[in-house]
C-alpha cells in the first residue's frame, strides 16, 4: 500500500519535471509570461483598490497555459491568452494587449511599460520589481506595497 503510493508520487513528480522542462524549451511561454506577470500586477493594483484590499490572492498555472486566481475577499477569474496574444480577464472584464513598442495596454485605458531595469510601471502609479530573492513587490501610487512570491509548487501568493 505504501509502496503505491511511493510509485504514485515519483510519477507526479516525473510529470512535473517534464512539464517544467516544456515551459522552459518553449520560447512562446516565456513572451506570455512577461505579459502575464504586467497582467498580474494590474490585478493586484485592483485588488489593492478594492472593497476587498486587505484579501491575500493566490495565483496558479493550468496545464493549458491559463492562469486562474482567487483572492479572499471571495474575487477570482481566470486570464485566458488567445492566438493573437490578447488576454481576456474573466474576473474583471478586462482585455489586455501587447503594443508594437512592447507596452501592455489595458482595455481600460491603463498602459504598463518595463523599462531597462526590469520594472514594470503602470499609468495609474503602479510599480512591479522583483527582488533579489525572486520575489515580485508590487507599489501603488499611495506607497502601499504587496509583496507576490511563486513556491516551488509553481503557485504564486501575493498578500
């Protein structure tokens, strides 16, 4: 019985490795991924805004490449990236593009732009950086800071 299990999670963590090693190899993955952490840190500026501010939200990848998030407050959606590269907020009714100048624009009228750092900077006053550690911390205009960190698991947790 025990050894069932054993084979159980030694298989799970074998497809676990394979699918990190598809997500690293994938060049396209990656593209999205800059765009998904813009997106991210929109939803937290949002969440930040919110009735709900003080909600901890925590994020996850599926196996079909869309991120799905849940906050406490009891908000949630999923981010949906169709073949032309928009992501649809389903949570938020929100639309989010890539320009030619590679700026992300919301369909709200919000721009996100990266500089050469590696902070991404929103035209509400949002900032995102990561840190030394890995971790995404995310400042509104206000100065109230969030800090979004992603576990071994690949779940991001933002509070």
């Amino acid at each position: 019985m025990k050894s069932d299990r054993n084979e159980e999670i030694d298989k799970m963590i074998k497809e676990i490795h394979e699918l990190a090693d598809k997500l690293i190899n994938d060049t396209k993955r990656i593209k999205v991924s800059f765009m998904k952490i813009a997106i991210i840190t929109v939803l937290v500026a949002l969440c930040v805004y919110s009735a709900s501010s003080n909600a901890a939200c925590t994020y996850r990848t599926d196996s079909w490449g869309n991120t799905k998030y849940t906050c406490d407050g009891g908000n949630g959606g999923t981010l949906r990236t169709d073949s032309w590269g928009n992501t649809r907020d389903s949570g938020t009714g929100l639309t989010y593009r890539k320009d030619s100048w590679g700026n992300t624009r919301a369909s709200d009228g919000t721009t996100y732009r990266t500089d050469s750092w590696g902070n991404t900077r929103g035209s509400d006053g949002t900032t995102a950086r990561k840190d030394s550690w890995g971790n995404t911390i995310i400042t509104d205009k206000s100065g109230s800071r969030t800090t979004c960190r992603t576990d071994s698991w690949g779940t991001t947790r933002c509070n």
